[in-house]
C-alpha cells in the first residue's frame, strides 16, 4: 500500500481504570505514536496542573498528544464551559478537540437546536483558532453526527476551516454501508476510531473485520495526508491486548491479505 501511514495512537478513555503512567507504558509497549487524552479521568476540563503533568509525562515516554478528547456538546453544554476546555487543550499541547455536535439525533433536534450547534460551533471554534487549535466532531449516534450525510451538512453549515469530524463504524452498520460513509465525509476527517464491534457493543479483536479496517485504512493512506487513527475500546478495556491491536492495524496498512469479518 503507497501513501501516507496513518499515525497510530490510543484514545486514554480506553484505559480509564489505568493512571496517566499506566496509559503512557502501554502506549509505548504497543509500539503506538501518539495519545488522545480524555476529559473524563486523566485530564479533566479545566485543572491546568492536570494538563501541564500530563503533557510532560507524554512527552517524556517519547509520544505526542493526538488531542483532547471533551464532552464539550456544542449547543447544549453552558458556552462558558469551553474556557476550561482550551485552557486544559493548550497546556496539554493537544493541537484538536473532539467536542460533540449537540445531545440528540438529527431526527430529534428542532431548526432552533440545530442553530445552535452550528453558531456555538462556530463560536467555539474562533476561540479555538486563535489560540491554534482545531476542532474535530465526535461521530457519533444521539447527536448530529449521527450518518455521514448528515455530518457533512452540518459540517457544511457551520462552514470553518478549522472544524472537521472524527469517523468510526457506526453501531450495526455492515461493511460495505460504513465504507461508503467514510467515503462520503473522507475529505473533511481530522481522525479516526479504531474499534470492532458487532452486533451492538459486543467487543471483538480489530483482526475480527479486518476486511472494514483494511478498506479503511487504504482509503486514508491514499489521501496523502497524515491522519490518526486511535484504538479505542478494546476487549475487556484490558491493556494486554493493546500490542496485538497496534500490530493489526500495521499490518492491515502494509497491504493486501485474506479480509473477512463480520458485516
């Protein structure tokens, strides 16, 4: 496969039950280039101290900060939160943010909810760009990132350089429907979430849809432009099987071989 390799890396959310060492040495066991920090447990929004450490203890085993992984939900958490938010992302030198586009689906949300997704997008986003950071949607169902059509029309709404998406494969959606839908938004991903899961949240080896991953991964190295793609949700959460993870993907991004799983 010719290209760009994507950067591999691991979202902390993943190991939520490791501290920020524990994180960083399985990060480094796996032979993985960067770290998505969550909000959640290791860098909470808003604790300078917690972002400053983190970043150099990052820094110290050698990994870069992919992001800051928020639950900033543009439109309907308090605006006043995102302070917190870029503070802690520009001391802990992420150079994106995931935030997420609103707390209800597309289907869900009135005209005057979806207005305000976009204008507190924008609103985020020009704070954020002035400070060198960018901002990334988490796709994702009950929001409005919920399909690829409609992450892109909201994309195309809030209409800023600096705001793009995150991808993963939407909850049941077989191959061929989940590929498609990279397809679709593949120009505006900032990154993307590597898991296997099938049917609903059951936890597999990435190797178990290694036909979606392979396509994936052929799709983003063709775009000749460098992206991450973070392992999130591992079976068992368990940090042991993070190695075998980041060596599936490797191999999945040096070319062609037997595909197959589920979907």
């Amino acid at each position: 496969m010719t290209g760009v390799m994507p950067r591999l890396g691991l979202c902390s959310v993943t190991l939520r039950h490791l501290d920020v060492a524990g994180v960083l040495a399985a990060a480094v066991e796996a032979g993985l280039d960067c770290v998505e920090w969550g909000a959640d447990i290791h860098v909470p929004a808003g604790d300078e101290a917690a972002a400053a450490r983190v970043r150099a203890a990052t820094e110290e085993a050698g990994l870069a900060v992919a992001s800051y992984g928020s639950y900033y939900r543009a439109g309907s958490t308090d605006p006043a939160a995102f302070d917190g938010v870029l503070r802690s992302a520009v001391l802990l030198g992420a150079p994106r943010i995931r935030i997420w586009a609103g707390a209800t689906g597309t289907d869900e949300t009135s005209a005057e909810g979806r207005t305000a997704v976009v204008e507190d997008t924008r609103r985020a986003a020009k704070l954020a760009a002035e400070a060198g950071v960018q901002l990334a949607y988490e796709f994702h169902r009950n929001t409005l990132t919920d399909g690829a059509d409609r992450t892109l029309r909201l994309l195309n709404a809030v209409d800023h350089p600096d705001v793009r998406t995150y991808w993963q494969p939407p909850l049941d959606l077989p191959d061929a429907e989940a590929i498609a839908g990279l397809d679709t938004v593949i120009d505006r991903v900032a990154a993307v979430h590597a898991f296997s899961w099938w049917p609903g949240t059951t936890r597999h080896p990435l190797s178990t849809r290694a036909g979606l991953w392979r396509a994936v991964l052929a799709r983003l190295c063709a775009r000749r432009r460098p992206l991450d793609v973070l392992v999130e949700f591992v079976p068992e959460n368990d940090e042991k099987v993070l190695a075998r993870e980041a060596r599936t993907l490797r191999s999945l991004a040096a070319g062609p071989g037997p595909g197959g799983g589920p979907g």
